[in-house]
C-alpha cells in the first residue's frame, strides 16, 4: 500500500491548462493523497498555502517548478507538459525555469512522444493525455449537434478551413466553443462572421461543463495546433464520452489501436463525417473500441500511479 502523501496542486490561469489540471488533481485524489489547490487565477494567498507541509507540488507546464524556485521550497515538483516545454506556448518565462528541469528532484512528464525523445532531462517521462473517467463518460442523452469544434481558429488556416466546413455541410448542426476573445478576433477576420455567430456557443473552463457539451455533439474533429506526433486532451475527453473523434493524422493515432479514423483534408474529412452519421453501426464500432482505450490505459487513476511509481 502506497504511503498516503500530501498534494501541493497549482491551478493555473490558461484555460486549457486547467483542464488538464483538473485531471492530474483527480488522479492524484483517487491515489488516496491528500491534495491541496492553489488556484493562480482567483487566489493570491500563496505565502498562507505554502506554510502546509507538502510531499510534492505538482501542476501543469513551468507552474509548479515556478513556485517552486521562486518560493526555495525544498520539496519535489512534478511537471505534466502538453505544450511544447521550449516555446512562450508553456509560459513566457519558460527559458528562465528551463535549466531547473535538469534537477535531480524536478519531474517531468511530456505528453508527445517525438519531443520526448529530443530531450535529455535527468527525470523526463512520456506520457499521454489521461481523463478522469468519473466526469468524462458518455450520459445516455441524444445529442443536439451533429459536429462540435473546440478551440482557437487564431491562423487563417484553421479559420478558413472551419468556414469551408461550414459552408459545405449546411444541413448540419455545428457547434463552436472558445473563448470570448479567439471569438472576437475570428469573427473580426472571417469572411462569413455571421456563420460563426450561428455556431458559436461561448467557452468552457471546467471538466462537467465539457463532459456536458461532447455529450450534446455526435462527432468532435480535431485540428492540432502543437508538438509533433501527439494527440491533444480534447481526443481523450471525446473517446472517453463515447462520442466520435475525427483527427487530423498524428502517429500517435496508433494509441488507438487503428480504431479512431482521421482525415487527410477537407473532403476526407466530409465524406467521414456523412458516412459516420448514417452508419450507426460503424459509428458505435468506433466508439465503443476508443472508449475502452482510454478507460484501460489514459485514465487519470492509473497515469498518476505511474507518476507516483516513478517519482517516489
């Protein structure tokens, strides 16, 4: 029986960052440690919190070895990477904390592959997005949508290539979450801002809320924006939800057991989409094989008690 241990979990203020977050702190919660959460974006007591006496502080990107170094706390951190650790991506300060990476108690857990493989930290790790299955589980409701996108359309790649869906699948219920502001700067650049108007649905920055909104759509697709070969959080959130993932190609699509289809362009990815929606049977083959995937290998109580293996 693994030693009970205390938590010292960073919250950080990036959207997609607390989602991420919030699965780390549940695997670490269904560890049986005992987890305390400091909040960077609602909380500014940090002096208070860091009195606790703490086994390891853990969180997402440079966060937790920046509180870490900035406070000399001499306790190990654990550091789950899913952006690119060298690039403003992971934090602005990123070339400040880098060299601390290199320590012998700074974990590090990467989640793409290839990149995994170009570094030499003493303590760097591969390791895949993980879900808390206890949130991201299909409800048993009919969805509204037929297709869902979630994230920034900030190229005018992904804008137009969203727009070119649009505009070719009209009979289609789409819908788009993001944050006010990538919705504002969208639309400022579209060539139809009224069809994003129709499609837009706000933003989501908590785990029920997108178990919620993957639930209301048939089909999610993915347009990954960083690393090399890996597959960004929304693909395990969506399999985990039963609903079906199209992805661009990534060569960790093979985590999937050649399951979860993906697409090579704009007109791969309708006719997988059509074809998906009248065939109930494929749609459900799919599904139910990358349900199980991520329910036996990317969930968060089993991938935090590989990280506590590792670090302990």
């Amino acid at each position: 029986m693994r030693d009970k241990k205390n938590i010292l979990a960073i919250l950080p203020e990036s959207i997609g960052g607390r989602l991420t977050t919030s699965s780390l702190i549940a695997g670490f919660e269904q560890n049986g440690c005992n987890v305390t959460v400091y909040d960077e974006l609602f909380e500014n007591n940090l002096d208070e919190v860091l009195k606790g006496n703490f086994d390891y502080i853990t969180g997402y990107d440079f966060s937790p070895l920046k509180i870490k170094v900035d406070n000399k706390l001499n306790i190990p951190s654990i550091n789950y990477f899913s952006d690119d650790i060298r690039s403003n991506t992971s934090g602005k300060y990123w070339q400040q904390y880098l060299p601390y990476l290199d320590e012998e108690d700074n974990y590090t857990f990467y989640w793409d592959k290839q990149l995994t493989e170009c570094e030499n930290f003493k303590n760097i790790h591969y390791l895949p997005h993980f879900v808390n299955m206890d949130i991201y589980k299909d409800f048993g409701t009919e969805p509204e949508y037929d297709i869902m996108f979630a994230g920034r359309l900030d190229t005018d790649y992904r804008l137009n290539f969203f727009e070119e869906l649009v505009n070719k699948l009209p009979k289609l219920r789409i819908a788009w979450y993001a944050i006010d502001r990538h919705y504002k700067d969208a639309r400022s650049r579209a060539r139809y801002p009224e069809m994003l108007d129709l499609c837009y649905m706000g933003f989501i920055d908590n785990e029920p809320e997108m178990a919620r909104a993957i639930n209301k759509s048939k089909i999610v697709f993915n347009m990954h924006s960083q690393g090399l070969s890996s597959l960004n959080y929304r693909t395990f959130q969506t399999a985990a939800c039963k609903r079906l993932m199209i992805s661009d190609y990534r060569d960790e699509l093979s985590l999937f057991d050649g399951y979860m289809p993906f697409y090579e362009d704009m007109t791969d990815l309708i006719f997988k989409i059509e074809n998906y929606l009248d065939d109930k049977d494929a749609y459900s083959t799919v599904t139910e094989a990358c349900s199980n995937v991520v329910r036996q290998n990317h969930n968060s109580k089993d991938s935090v008690a590989y990280i506590l293996d590792i670090v302990k």
